[in-house]
C-alpha cells in the first residue's frame, strides 16, 4: 500500500511541476507578445485553468511532506500528550474537510458534464478540472487519514517525544 501511495504521489508531483512550468511559458510568451502586440488569446484563462490542476494535486502531497503551515506559539506551552490530541483532533477535521470537498466535487463534475459547462474563452470543459479536483482531495484526505492513524499510534503508545526526527513536519509531535 506504501509503495503505491508512494508512486500516486510521484505522479501528482510530476504533474505539478510540469503545469507549474507550462504557467510560467506561457506567462512568459504572453508577457513578450504584449510587447510585440501579439498576447496569447485566453492566456490568463489557460493559467488559472492550470493552477485548479496544481493545487488539487499539490495539496495531498504537501500535506505528505509536512509542508503545510502550523503555528505553535501557544500549543508549546502544552504537554506533550495534550499537544498529541490537539495535533490528532486537528488531523481528524482535516480529514473531514478534504473527505468533504472529495465527495462533493464528483457530482458537481457530473452536473458539468451534463451541462456542456465550459470557460468563457477557451471553451474548455469544466468536468475534467472538478474530477482532479475530486482525485486531489480525495488523496489529501487519505493522507489525512495516515497522519491520524499515525498520531493516535503515538498518543496510544505514548512514544518518546525524541522521535520527532522520523517524522515529516506536520506530525509535530
């Protein structure tokens, strides 16, 4: 199951990167044909299309690599176990949250599709974006769902606080 989390990963990475990278090209070419007075028509369209694709499929694998922001300022002052059910608690409502948004975006993709939605310019289709938007989250919530599986495994075991080291960023304690 890790080996194919692992390579479901590599996959929405390589993804990101090469839509991150395409952004920037055609960024770049329209900036240049402005100056010409040749801009790509729907450029700003195409990059915002291409950003829903970055996020959706960034958001699990920066949750994988604890890349998320957490601020601890008051949680610090807690004890470790308190610290553990906290972090637990919030993995939980991540979970949730990414379950919510994976679930509601497969139906919304149906409705678009059955609607011909599309972009005002490009004319592109709506679905495609919704369905990755559905893969994306539901990724993020299973990772979700790793994290808390993990946590509770600390908090059960009461593991030794110096075991912060194997861990990514996000389990905190």
């Amino acid at each position: 199951m890790k080996r194919l989390a692992d390579h479901i990963y590599v996959v929405l990475f390589s993804i990101c990167a090469l839509m991150l990278a395409a952004m920037s090209l055609i960024t770049v070419l329209d900036v240049i044909g402005r100056y010409f007075n040749y801009p790509i028509p729907g450029a700003n369209e195409l990059v915002g299309l291409l950003l829903v694709v970055v996020i959706a499929c960034g958001v699990g694998f920066t949750q994988r690599t604890g890349g998320h922001i957490a601020v601890s300022v008051v949680t610090d002052m807690f004890p470790i176990q308190i610290r553990r059910v906290l972090v637990l608690i919030s993995q939980i409502i991540g979970f949730c949250v990414a379950g919510f948004v994976a679930w509601k975006a497969v139906p919304f993709a149906l409705e678009s599709y059955d609607a011909s939605e599309h972009t005002e310019l490009l004319k592109f289709p709506w679905y495609p974006l919704k369905i990755i938007l559905a893969f994306g989250a539901a990724v993020w919530a299973a990772q979700y769902m790793s994290d808390a599986w993990r946590q509770a495994g600390r908090l059960i075991n009461n593991a030794p606080e110096d075991d912060i080291e194997n861990m990514h960023k996000s389990d905190v304690i």
